[in-house]
C-alpha cells in the first residue's frame, strides 16, 4: 500500500504503546488527545 500526502499530514505518538494477539495491549492515557475524533480537530 501507498499513501500518499502533503505537508498539511499530521502524526502523533497516541495512546497505544505495545499490541500482542497473545499478550494484550499497553495503554498510556496520559498521551491521549482529546478530540482527536472530531472533525474540527487540528
């Protein structure tokens, strides 16, 4: 897969530290952003 983008893209480290299948997941609350879902969000 190819994505492709501009300069206006924005990325962010969020909550979700680790992901296992097997082991779970290792959640860090303290690095959620508010809103993040909202279609205003910038």
């Amino acid at each position: 897969m190819k994505v492709v983008t501009d300069e206006t893209w924005k990325v962010a480290q969020g909550p979700i530290m680790k992901n296992d299948i097997y082991d779970g997941e290792i959640y860090d609350a303290r690095l959620e952003k508010p809103g993040w879902n909202a279609p205003n969000y910038n």
